[in-house]
C-alpha cells in the first residue's frame, strides 16, 4: 500500500513477471485504438469514461436500487406486509444475507471469470430482483426478489472497484474508484424523489411497487450500455488463478479488514431506519425522503472528494478523518434542531461513499486484476457479516423503545472505534 497512491502500471509487470500473486492486466479491455498503451497516457480516451459511467450506473442499479431503496419504501411495505420494526429489521437483512453469499462465491468466481462479465451478470440479476418486487404480491415474494437483488449487488460491487482503477492507472484510481462508487449515491438520491413522484402520481401515499418497476426499467437500459462499451478481458486471463490469502500480501490487512467489518455494523444501525427515524420525530414522508435524498447526493461527491484526497495525500489519515466526521452523524441526526439533522445527513452520506472508496484504494495501491477483486471480495465479506448485526437489532430497540436513539448513538461509538485503526496501522512509505 502506498499512501500517496503512486503505484505505477510497470510495478504491476515486474510482479507478475516474477512470480508474485498480482496479476499485471485487469480483465477489462478499453479502446486502445489511439494509443499503445492507455494506462501510460495522460488523457482517458472517450470509450474509457463511458465505461467508468455505465460502471457508475451499475452501481447505481444494484447497489442504490437493488439494496438502498428499501429504507424509503420500509415505512409503507411494513404498513401493509409487515406489522412490525423487528420483522422489518429481519426483512432488512435478505438482502444483505444475498450480498454475503453473493459476495463469497464472486469473490471466488471472480478468479476465473472477466470482471466485465460479472458486472453484466449482477446487473441482469439486479433486474430481476426488482420485477420480483414490483410484482410481489406477498411477503415470502419480496424476500425472494430483495434476495436475488442483493447477490446482484454482490457481483457488481465486488469487480466494479478493480475494473475503475485499471481504466485509469493506479495514479488515479482513487478518483475513479470515487466515481463509480458515486453511482450508489446516485441511486439514494433518486428514490425519495421518485418514491414522492410516483405517489402523487398514482395518489396512493402508500404506493412503492411502482418505484421498483421503475427502476427494473432503468436496469435494462443499463445492461444495453454495458454490452456497448464495456469489453471482457483477453481469454488467457480466465485461467489465471489467485489464492484467497491474496489479502494478506496488502500491508495494514488486518486493520483495514476490521475497519471495514466496523464500519459495516455502524452504517447498517443508522442507515437503514434513518427515514422511519425522522418520522417518528414528527417529520413528514415528504421532507424524511427528501433528508434521505440529500444523504445520497452528498454520497455522490463523497467517493470522489475522498478517493482524490488519498490519491494526493494519506489514505490511512484519509479513512481515520472520514470515520470521525461519520461519527458525528448520527448523534446530529437525533436533534430536534432540523438543520443539525440535515448535516448530519450529508455528513454521513459523504462518508459511506469516501471510506469504503478510500479503503478500496488502499487495495488498488497494492493489488491489481483479480488478485484485487478477490482481496476486495474478502474483506467485503466481513463487511457483509458484521452488516447482519445492525438492523435486527436496531427494529428490536424500535419496537421496545419507538426510537432509535440508541442504535443511532451506538453507530457514533463504533465510527470513533473504527478511526483509532487509522492510528495503529503503520504508515507506509512513497514510492
């Protein structure tokens, strides 16, 4: 790991020539039609930013529909399904029990298959997900498509880090890493306005089958832009095997593994009930979708800011100071002042993009190709594990309390935790 990021493409070479587990050439083949080499070149072609787009909207679908969509629908699927905060926080968690298998076997998969083509694979999946849930018609049909949904969000998520920092080289895979990260951001920002539009559409204040149609739709229009311009690696490639143990190769491994575990159990306590949080403090669906929409748009620039600050500067000081500005959040968001709640919004949101961007660029500064998407697989999954805490928790606490003040102070405890790791690892030095 490097913390100023300058890891060069011909680093990558010299590992693979002699022997090392990082492979030199990610399975992802741009346009190099005008140049011998893009990686070498200042400039990104065309064909390379609309593959880092179309990575973004990937992202958007699986991640921001497929999984972060439902925290604005919660309140109205719980009304007419469900009954209860605590079978809502167990509904919550089948999703992410499909990103943790999904994210095992990917990790897995991802060592003989193209990353492009697992992209593709998650997004048909994400598809499916969502026309299972604008069609179900009982619970046990929503569990099935928020299930599917989540394993989708699983094969996109898991590559698409990898697949943006070998677009652009390692000197700028922070950025870019940000930039498909903001696609999940992206997607939190445009279910409340399209959850409030769809309802005044159909004057149903209750109406979320409709936002998932919606998006499925948007799904399709994604896979077409996908099959255009995202092309799959050399075939020489797929035979090419890495260990799981890849990970333990990255220096700070076991920091930046408890880090992410950390950071999963804080984000799924305040994330998920943020919305039902605001109602139940007396604001209205409107204005608590609305706090959830600016949450995601700050998420969107949040990747990006992040993984920029790291590829100039520290990535371990990077993810110490997104974990403390995180911390602050949730503890903002139980004031009854609104506009504290409003930052505490944006100040999560532009954490929840920036860690995870800042932590995948730890990756990227050591690994490359596979031995990237399995590393990044691997700490995903203890990502995913510690996510499973959060939210049964969090509906128990509601039902017993009508609050979720304590999870939301717990999420602060666990973010300060997560930032002294920034301290213990060790710095590394530049290149």
């Amino acid at each position: 790991m490097c913390d100023d990021g300058d890891v060069s493409p011909a680093k990558y070479l010299t590992k693979a020539s002699t022997g090392q587990v990082a492979p030199s050439v990610f399975s992802v083949t741009p346009d190099l039609s005008t140049s011998a080499n893009f990686l070498r070149s200042d400039s990104i072609s065309r064909r390379t930013w609309l593959s880092l787009i179309f990575v973004a909207l990937a992202s958007m679908v699986a991640q921001g529909f497929g999984r972060f969509t439902f925290p604005v629908l919660l309140k109205a699927i719980e009304n007419e399904m469900l009954g209860s905060y605590t079978l809502a926080g167990l509904l919550s968690n089948v999703p992410l029990v499909a990103y943790l298998i999904g994210t095992a076997i990917v990790s897995v998969a991802s060592t003989r298959i193209e990353a492009a083509r697992l992209v593709k694979i998650g997004v048909s999946m994400s598809f499916a997900g969502l026309a299972s849930m604008a069609l179900a018609p009982n619970v046990g049909f929503l569990c099935l498509g928020l299930f599917v949904a989540g394993f989708g969000a699983a094969a996109v998520w898991v590559p698409a880090p990898g697949i943006a920092a070998a677009l652009v080289g390692a000197k700028r895979g922070g950025m870019a890493i940000g930039l498909v990260g903001s696609g999940i951001g992206t997607g939190i920002l445009v279910a409340g306005p399209l959850t409030n539009s769809v309802r005044a559409v159909t004057h149903d204040e209750g109406a979320w089958r409709p936002v998932y149609g919606i998006q499925a739709g948007v799904a399709i229009f994604v896979l077409i832009g996908l099959f255009a311009v995202l092309r799959v690696g050399v075939k020489g490639e797929v035979g090419e095997k890495v260990a799981i143990s890849v990970l333990t190769t990255v220096p700070n491994w076991k920091w930046i593994l408890a880090s992410f575990a950390v950071f999963g159990i804080a984000y799924s306590l305040y994330f998920y009930f943020l919305p039902t949080q605001l109602l139940s403090n007396g604001w209205s669906a409107q204005s608590s979708t609305l706090v959830f929409s600016l949450l995601g748009l700050s998420s969107i620039f949040g990747g990006v800011v992040f993984g920029r600050i790291s590829d100039h500067y520290s990535r371990r000081l990077t993810m110490g100071s997104g974990f403390m500005l995180m911390s602050t959040a949730p503890i903002l968001s139980l004031s009854e002042i609104k506009p504290l709640v409003i930052v505490g919004a944006v100040s999560f949101g532009l954490c929840v993009a920036g860690v995870p961007t800042t932590i995948g660029a730890m990756l990227s500064d050591s690994l490359s190709g596979r031995s990237f998407a399995t590393a990044f697989g691997t700490i995903t999954l203890g990502f995913g594990i510690a996510q499973l805490i959060g939210p049964p928790f969090a509906g128990w606490v509601g039902d017993q309390t009508g609050s979720f003040a304590i999870p939301f102070m717990v999420a602060s405890a666990l973010a300060l935790v997560a930032a002294s790791f920034a301290i213990w690892m060790q710095p590394v030095e530049k290149n």
